[in-house]
C-alpha cells in the first residue's frame, strides 16, 4: 500500500506540475480544493492508525475529538482526530489520556479551517502511552521528594518592585503580562527569553530561569494553549526541581486552567492565565489608593476627637485652677480647719469634764479608804497619771493646729500664685476684644482693636497679623 501511495502521488504531480508553473494567481478555495484532491487517494482512505491518545475531549453532542501521538519516532507526531457521535456507539471502552489505541478511518480535508484530520469510524485500546507512564513515574519520584508540599512553598511579596518573566519574547504571552502589570500597578519587568516549545527546550527555560533568580522580587513562568505533547517539557523533573531551589518565589502559568502540569505543582503559586499570574504579582494601586484614602479618613477622625478631648480637659483644669475655684477651694479648707478647731476644743472640754467625774469618784473612794493608804500611795500615783493624760492632750491638740496651719499656708501660697496681680508683675496682661476676653488667637482677626490690661492701666492695640502655631 506505501508503494501505491507514493506512486499516486508522483503521477499526480507530474500532471499537475503545467499548472502549478501558471503566473495566475490561485483563490484559497482552489488550493483548498487540490488538497483535498491531493488527500483522497488510496494510502489515507480506510486505514489504521497506531497512536497515543492526548487531549482528549468528550463533547456534550456526543462527539469525541482527539490527537494521536507517535512516541515511537524520533521526532514527536501528532494527528489531528474526530470520532462523530454515531460511530461512538458501537466503542466498548472509554477513552482516556495516556491511553494507546488504534483507530480506523479516513483522512479528510476541513476547507473553512483549513487543516486535516482522521475521521475514526472505529478505535479499539493497545494499552497506557509511553508519554503517560513517563510522566506518571516524574510525578511519583517527585512527590517523593517533597517538592510539591505546601509547607516549602514561599510567599508573594506584597509591593514587588520587580517581576522577573520567563517566557517566549514573540508571543502574546508577554504583552498580556505587561498590559496587565502597567494597568494595575506598574514596576519594572525583566525578560528573560526562552523557547516554550520543542524537543530539549527544558534546558533552555531553566537556563532563563537561573537568569532571574536573586535579580527580581517574583518571577512568571509562562506559556499560552497548547496540546499535551506542546506542555510536555514543563513536566520534565530537571524543571521542576530548578523551580523548587529557586530562591525567588515563582509563579506558573502555563497552558489553560485545565492543564496542569508538574511546573505547576511545584510552583510557589499556579495561575489559570499569564494574565491572572500578573494580577497575582502586583496590587491593584486604585484599590491601594481607596484603602489608604479609609485609613486616612480613620486617622483624621481620631485626631479631631483627640483634640476635642484634650481640648475639654484644658477648659476642665482652666476651671479647677481659676482665681473663683481657689478661692472657693481655701474657703472650704478654712472652714474644715475651723470645723476641726470646734471639733477638737469640744473634744477637751469633754475629756475635762470626764476627767473631773472620774477625780471626784476617785475622791470618794479614796475617803472611803485608809488616810495612811491614800497618804502614800492611792494619791501620787493619781496625780501622775493625771498630769501624764494632760500632756498628751495637750501634745495631740498642738500638733493637730500645727498640721493645719501648714495645710493653711499651702493653700495661700498657692492662692497668691493665681493672683492677676502677680501674673501683672511678671510681664502678662489680660487681652479683650469688646467685652470679651481672648483665650486663643482663634478668637480675632487682622485689623481687629483689642485692649491690653496691666498692673497699672491699659492699652489699645490693632491685630496687624494673625498666625496660628503649626502643631495645632
């Protein structure tokens, strides 16, 4: 059959070739339509072929599209796949990923997207893909070394001043990143260039990746859509584990949200999109903006209520330390003292009094005792306590007047301190506007007539300047 295939379509060029040589210009139907011609020969119409089936998608309508992988050539080969909804009826098993089948069809040509596929009538299961038992083992070894545990993976930094990208410097990866980060909040990106695609381009993206490492705040590792064999050098274990040593916290985005590959799980943070990694990595500065614009507010409201407090308890102490509070303050200390005084002198006429009964009991029963007795004893030892009992009477009430009279002279000391006239003495002067008497340079206004009162009479004066003190 290969020798039937080839020779069709040598004959076929040969015939052909007069009018490929033509100077007319082809529409895109008429090329279409030649390689549609060009595919309906023999070697692509009921055949089988042998493959790894990837990217695999079971369609609500009940067809099934697929790529078949060759993993046994040197170089990685795919074929486009669809299975229509009735043919699917008759499959005995499942399709998976990873899984190797053989699939009976035919090549055809599908002009409005201009690309080919096999159309599979029937596929029956060989066993597990190459690509997947390799990839299952990556996994496995791995795990096994701890890099996809949670507790090594490090934080974003919350205002990175610079995002190291490691990615294709041609594809739209890289503009969606930027256009993200300058809208949101714009600090200096640094590229590093790789390949994302291809045989051996995981030596290339670490490469990149060591580049960046120490040099920025984050680094993206990014990559658009693509097929599974297209993200199969993100899984390769040499990536991962040059991801897991990084001393910089990486971001991946790679493929689409339902890709994931082993780049990912070992990623600090995994995004669905390049442009969702950007959004990870940097703050959004008009939210930034509003959140400070809050604390500002905040900050504002207890400051004013700051001052309000403060501002109540001066006029509060204003009140307690003016000439009408002291003044009624040693009014009540005085009549405390003299209250005392009162206290203390009926206190000593009382203690006469019982003094006096008790001398007249102790006369009565002295008479009723022995003269010799009351002679040389009973009457000196009387007499001692009484003259002992006087003194420390006397002794408590002295000491008493003399704590007062301290406490009393306290108070005017301090009373004459609050004296105007002796503030007057001292260079200060009482200032009012009309009637009223200023207290803060709040209270008057440039060109204002104010009156100034001394010790020894006043003046009249004109504001020409009002400045408020700066902390206030």
């Amino acid at each position: 059959m290969q020798k039937t295939h080839s020779t069709t379509l040598d004959r076929w060029t040969d015939a052909q070739q007069p009018i490929l040589r033509e100077t007319r210009v082809c529409t895109v139907g008429e090329v279409t339509s030649l390689i549609t011609t060009l595919l309906d020969v023999p070697g692509l119409n009921g055949i089988w072929v042998r493959g790894e089936i990837t990217n695999y998608i079971n369609h609500r309508s009940g067809h099934r599209y697929f790529t078949l992988s060759d993993a046994e050539s040197q170089k990685t080969a795919v074929l486009d796949c669809k299975m229509w909804k009735g043919y699917t009826r008759h499959m005995r098993f499942t399709p998976q990923n990873g899984q190797m089948v053989e699939a009976y069809g035919t090549i055809e040509n599908y002009a409005p997207h201009g690309t080919y596929s096999l159309i599979v009538t029937q596929m029956r299961p060989t066993g597990i893909g190459d690509k997947f038992l390799l990839l299952e083992k990556w996994k496995s070894e791995l795990l096994e070394e701890g890099l996809f545990l949670e507790e090594r993976k490090k934080n974003l930094p919350l205002y990175p001043e610079r995002i190291g990208v490691v990615t294709s410097s041609t594809g739209a990866v890289l503009q969606d990143i930027k256009n993200v980060i300058t809208c949101r909040y714009p600090v200096e990106i640094l590229l590093s260039p790789t390949a994302v695609q291809g045989e051996g381009v995981y030596k290339e993206i670490i490469q990149a990746l060591r580049n960046l490492d120490g040099r920025v705040d984050v680094i993206i590792i990014a990559r658009g859509g693509g097929s599974f064999e297209d993200l199969f050098p993100f899984n390769h274990p040499d990536l991962v584990r040059a991801i897991g040593s990084c001393s910089t916290p990486v971001v991946s985005a790679i493929g689409h949200e339902v890709d994931i590959t082993l780049t990912d799980l070992v990623a600090d943070r995994r995004a669905s999109t390049p442009s969702h990694a950007a959004e990870m990595c940097v703050p959004d500065k008009k939210q930034e903006l509003q959140t400070l614009k809050i604390q500002k507010r905040i900050l504002q409201n207890h400051l004013i209520q700051r001052y309000e407090d403060a501002y109540t308890l001066l006029n509060t102490l204003r009140e307690r330390v003016s000439l009408h509070g002291m003044r009624q303050m040693l009014n009540e200390k005085q009549q405390e003292l003299v209250d005392l005084y009162d206290r203390m002198d009926r206190s000593q006429k009382m203690q006469i009094t019982l003094k006096r009964v008790t001398i007249k009991e102790m006369g009565a029963r002295i008479l009723a005792k022995s003269p010799v007795r009351i002679l040389m004893h009973d009457i000196p030892v009387r007499r001692s306590y009484l003259f002992s009992l006087s003194d420390r009477l006397v002794m408590s009430q002295n000491r008493i007047i003399r704590e007062k009279k301290e406490e009393l002279s306290s108070i005017s000391i301090l009373l004459s301190h609050m004296n105007p006239e002796d503030l007057f003495s001292r260079g200060y002067c009482i200032v009012r506007k009309g009637e009223e008497i200023i207290r803060s340079v709040s209270a008057i206004e440039k060109e204002d007539t104010v009156r100034l009162f001394f010790t020894d009479g006043t003046a009249d004066a004109s504001v020409k300047k009002v400045t408020l003190h700066e902390k206030i």
